[in-house]
C-alpha cells in the first residue's frame, strides 16, 4: 500500500465529505482493501476495518497519533502521543466466537448502521450485542468475549489523570481521527491550488500533478 497520491486524496474526500461518517469510514475502508466490494466490507468485523484504516493512516500520517483528552473528574486536558506498539496486535479477527459450544458474529459496519440515532452508549452496546446474537441476559458476557477475540473492534485506551490521579478509558475512533486529518490535508490542497492556479494560471490537474516539494516551493515564491 502506498501513500494516497494528492490527486486521490482530493477525490476520496469529495466523495467523503457528504457522507455519514460510517460511510466515509466504509470509503476509506476500501482503498485498503480495493479486493472487497462495499457489500462484503460492509459485513467484515469492525476490528478488520479499524486496523485497515489505522495501516491507511500510518502510511499517509507516520505513526505517531497526537490525541488529546479532558479528564471526565477534573477537567484538566491531557495530551500524548499514541505510537503502534501502544496498540493491540493485529491479527485477523474472526467471523464469530464460541461461548458456551453457541456462535456468535463479531459486529460489522451494518451493525453499526442499526444504530444510527441511538444517543445512549448503554443502549447501544446492547442493541449491538445483541444484533450479534446475544440475547439480553448475557449481553455483557458474549460482549467480553468479542472484546477478547477483536480487540480491534472498539479501541479502548487507559489513561491516568496526572493533575486527580482518576483512572479511566477512552475510545479512540481511528475512523473519524483519520477522516479529520484528511479533511484538513484535502482543504490545505484546495488553498495551495486556488494560490498557484491564480499566481501562475495553471490548471487544477497540473497543479496536482506536481510532487508535494515542488509545489510547496512554488507557494513559497507567490508567498514572498
Ligand atoms: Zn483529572
């Protein structure tokens, strides 16, 4: 997998930008795994599409993620960096796991889409465990299984508060982290190209078809 060319970038984020976020995170999905029709991504355990879109993010971003966090007792904000060795294996996920001799599926991105318009996290992960075969009574057991089996699916990350000492967790969305970063990159394109195209009077494709240096030297003379 190489870096997304600008060109590319440009067009997965015209694509993206109307979406819903499930979406643009199946879209960015796909250019990990351009072998899967958006049917069958669709269906695959959302910890195959986590760990995709974090490979997608490394190779365009580096490895270094900057997260930040308000502490949920004190309020004070906590900021570090989140490198690959931080983060759990990966390994492919299964389609499913036994508990008690019974199967149940892993949750994909359709799961998800059943949810769209629940606000209570509680509910959700309910309705989520349950989508996946689980019935209410062992909702959280089948729920730590899955955990288990695809930590990937729901990235969960322990911090500790250095000003109260609270422990916590927090998510880190890799979906909507990555989708961030290249909604700014795509909106950093349009302004070079908008300055160079008026500077010079080339056209948006030629622009594009300049390496990231190139152009950047020539935004520094329109600068100047
Ligand atoms: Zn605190």
């Amino acid at each position: 997998m190489s870096p997304l060319s600008s060109e590319r970038l440009l067009a997965i984020w015209e694509h993206g930008v109307i979406r819903h976020p499930l979406d643009r995170a199946l879209l960015l999905y796909a250019q990990v795994r351009p072998d899967l029709a958006p049917d069958q991504l669709a269906d695959r355990p959302l910890g195959d599409r986590n760990a995709a879109l974090m490979r997608l993010r490394w190779r365009n971003f580096g490895p270094r993620l900057a997260l930040w966090l308000d502490c949920p007792s004190c309020g004070e904000r906590m900021e570090f960096e989140l490198t690959a060795e931080q983060l759990p294996t990966m390994l492919a996920p299964p389609e499913s796991v036994e508990v008690d001799g019974q199967l149940y599926r892993c949750p994909t991105s359709r799961d998800l889409a059943q949810l769209v318009g629940c606000t209570d996290v509680d509910t959700a992960t309910r309705q989520l465990a349950q989508a996946c075969g689980a019935s209410p009574e062992r909702c959280a057991q089948i729920e730590s299984a899955i955990e288990a089996a695809d930590p990937w699916a729901d990235l969960a990350l322990e911090f500790c508060c250095p000003a109260c000492a609270y422990v916590g967790e927090a998510s880190l969305d890799i979906a909507a982290y990555l989708w961030e970063e290249i909604d700014c990159k795509a909106r950093s394109l349009l302004d070079d190209i908008h300055l160079l195209a008026q500077a010079y009077g080339w056209n948006e494709a030629e622009i594009l078809a300049l390496s990231d240096s190139r152009r950047s030297a020539y935004l520094a003379r329109v600068m100047a």
